[in-house]
C-alpha cells in the first residue's frame, strides 16, 4: 500500500480508483451492514448499547426514527437514488462525513469494488486500523499531516515538502538519505521514499497530482416510506394519546408490523393494555407530517 502526505486538497492522479475525501461530491450509500454501522462506534456518534440495537438493519435510512442523528447522517447517503449514474463518472469523489469518518470511509470499501484513494487524516489511529481490515493492496491512502502510525502499513511514502509536521520523518531516516531529500526538495514538491523493514530508500519515480473541493449538498431523509407509521400516530392522537390495544388492532386491521415498529422506534409504549404515545412520538409525528406535505 502506498502513503501519500499532501497539502489540504491535493490528491494523487490514480486512473480508474474513486476516492473517499473530505471535500467529495457524491454521497453515501445508504445500504449498510454491521461492519458499516460499528465505524459511528469507533467515531463515538454511537454507543455499543446503540449499535447492538441497530447492527440488523441494512437500509440506513429506516433507523432515522431512531434519533436526529441517524437522520443527520441519512442526509449524506442518497447515493442509491442516482444509482448506475456514477459509475458513468470521470472523477468519483465520495464525500466524508466529518463527525463520522470512519463510518463514511467502510461505507464505501463495502460498496465499491474498484480500488480506492483513502483520505485518512481525520482518523485516529484505532479507526485507522479498522480502516486497514477491509483495504486491499493496490488501495492508497493520503493524510494532510506527517503521522508515524501509518508507515509499518505501508511499503512506499510520498511526502510532499509543504506538508505539516514533516519534520518527525527527518529522525527515522539516515544521514545520507536525509541529504538527498533536502537536495531533491529544492527541484521538487514530493519525494517518494521505500519503506522495507524500517529502511528507507529513496526512488527515482513520477507521480502527478490534483486539487480537488466540491460543495456537497445534503438531502432530507425520504419520509414516505414511514407513511404507515404516521397514519397509525395519527390515530392515537386523535384518541387523545392513549389507545387500548385492541382497539388500535382493529384501526389497522392488524398491521402489527407498523406497530411493533411504532413501539421499536420508541414511539409508543405499551402499558397494561393500552398504547400511549411518547413525548419522542408527539416529536417525530409533527416531524413527519412536515415531511410528508413538503414531499
């Protein structure tokens, strides 16, 4: 795997790769599994609690109910509604998720099979790691500072000289070597280094690069697929707030999958027999109701 260590928004020129970087256009997808969903662990929007609450589902988008801050993140990942258009693409630049790196980068490794040019800056170094587990040999990755942790990952380092904190590299290498890369600085920006075993070399090598910053526009979750959810709170606020189950059975002719999903997303509670709406659910029904007529 190679490293590159660039300045803000510059990328290498890598030929049929996509990349996954702060400023990227395009969204996530909102097809996720548990590998996916333990990356907002790691990047603490979540609990462990939480996650082995939602670890089952596969569509982002049905765990907006649960909190603003799957929704917030469902924002980010409409990808399958442009579907086969991106791969029609030149330049594929997915975007990341500031408060949910990790999250965003396995988003992508999962659901893409081309290889990838990683933006890793904004991982710490456990993240960095479980980012590693699911890389593959011809992937690259790019961080905007010098960091140590992520050499014995990789087998060649590009270092670009205005990159910040490039001074830590100058104690690793040997007297000779550090020479050269003075020498090379003052005709180039970049000098590419072989990591072997902790030795490193440097080599006569071309890389071409890019600068790259697109606005990313956000959009609001898709509410109609929660049409049945709100037809049953509506129900129960029109009753007051309190409903007897049986006679909730009998409004929705027995769709006890809308109200085990009601009760799952902690918008109503059972209790001895009845079926009363929460504060969340009085929230989350005006919520919807805005949503559905803006739609």
């Amino acid at each position: 795997m190679i490293v590159f260590f660039l300045p803000r928004k510059m990328y290498p020129r890598m030929e049929n790769y996509v990349y996954i970087v702060e400023d990227g256009c395009l969204p996530l997808s909102s097809t996720v599994d548990e590998d996916i969903l333990y990356g907002l662990v790691l990047d603490n929007v979540i609990s462990i609690s939480d996650f082995h609450r939602i670890c089952s589902y596969t569509d982002l988008f049905d765990l907006s109910l649960f909190g603003d801050i799957y929704e917030y993140i469902a924002e980010y990942c409409w990808l399958n509604k442009i579907g086969d258009r991106v791969k029609e693409l030149r330049e594929i630049f997915f975007h990341i998720i500031r408060i949910a790196p990790t999250f965003s980068i396995i988003n992508v490794l999962k659901n893409f099979d081309k290889p990838r040019v990683i933006d890793i800056t904004f991982l710490n170094n456990e993240q960095l790691r479980y980012v590693y587990r699911f890389s593959r040999e011809n992937d690259v990755v790019v961080s905007h500072y010098f960091r140590l942790d992520v050499l014995n990952l990789c087998d060649k380092m590009i270092l670009h000289k205005n990159v910040e904190r490039q001074y830590f590299i100058y104690s690793k290498l040997n007297p000779s070597a550090r020479d050269e890369a003075f020498r090379i600085f003052k005709d180039k920006e970049y000098v590419i280094f072989n990591l072997i075993n902790g030795y490193y070399s440097i080599l006569d090598e071309e890389y071409n690069f890019i600068k790259y910053s697109k606005k990313f526009i956000k959009k609001k979750a898709d509410y109609s697929r929660f049409k049945d959810v709100l037809e049953l709170l509506d129900e129960v606020v029109k009753n007051g707030g309190v409903l007897t189950f049986k006679m909730l059975y009998d409004v929705t002719e027995g769709k006890l999958d809308v109200l085990a999903e009601a009760l799952n997303y902690n918008l109503l509670e059972h209790r001895q027999g009845q079926i009363v709406l929460t504060s969340r659910g009085l929230r989350i029904y005006e919520r919807l109701k805005k949503g559905l007529k803006a739609m």
